[in-house]
C-alpha cells in the first residue's frame, strides 16, 4: 500500500525502476545497475534505500552481509498516486486537461490508442452495469 501523497525525488524514482526491473537487490547491486551519468557512491544508494524503507515504499530484508530491498509499492500504484495529483493540483480535477498534457508529451502508437480505446469502453460498460 502506498503512503498517502507520497512524492519521490529523481534519484529515489530511479532506485525503484532498478528494484522493479531486477527485483530484490542489495544498495551494492542497485549501485551497480545505476546509469553512468548517476551519483555513484555507495553510502547515497544505501542512504536512499534506507530512507525508503523507514517511509514503507521498500522493505528491507538482512541478509548475510548485507541488507536486501524489495519494493512494496507497484509502478501502477506509484503512476496512480502521481497521476491523482497532477490531476487535482494542476489540472483542477480535469480528465480533459490531464489527457490533454499527456497527449503534448508524444503521439501514442496504433496499439497503444487501441488498448486506451478498450479501456475507455471498459469503463463506459461499467457505468452502464452500475447506473
């Protein structure tokens, strides 16, 4: 579960794309998966790392030598979570303006606009069960 309005900074975003793509890792193996152009110190990943876990996005597991870290939050739940914000704190609760600025950032491909279309009608028939 997602701590409420939870706000994460650049580097804490990158940490937990690195955890969600490889999984449990240690600060030492998500140091080592880290972008060249990334601050490369171990003591910052492990800090970081620590700090997620005090605030629950990530659980820490000790292991032999070290501490191992599994996210506790989906990048659904996260992409939600930010998304809600925008929506509200930007956009003044609008779908149209946040699908619009979405819609700015690039052109969606063929498929892409086909499975939007297909949950846009999931969500109508929904409407229509429950209304």
């Amino acid at each position: 579960m997602l701590p409420k309005q939870t706000t994460l900074g650049p580097l804490e975003l990158k940490i937990l794309n690195i955890l969600w793509t490889n999984g449990p890792s240690t600060a030492r193996e998500v140091l080592d998966a880290l972008p060249p152009d990334e601050p490369r110190h171990y003591n910052t990943i492990s800090t970081v790392l620590n700090r997620l876990a005090r605030r629950g996005i990530v659980s820490r597991e000790r292991t032999d030598r070290s501490h191992r870290f599994t996210p506790e939050v989906t990048r659904d739940e996260l992409a939600n979570e930010y998304l809600g914000l925008v929506r509200e704190d930007l956009c003044g609760g609008s779908w149209n303006r946040l699908l619009a600025a979405l819609l700015t950032q690039g052109k969606p491909s063929p498929d892409q606009l086909a499975a939007l279309r297909a949950q846009i009608a999931a969500l109508e028939q929904e409407e229509e069960t429950d209304g």
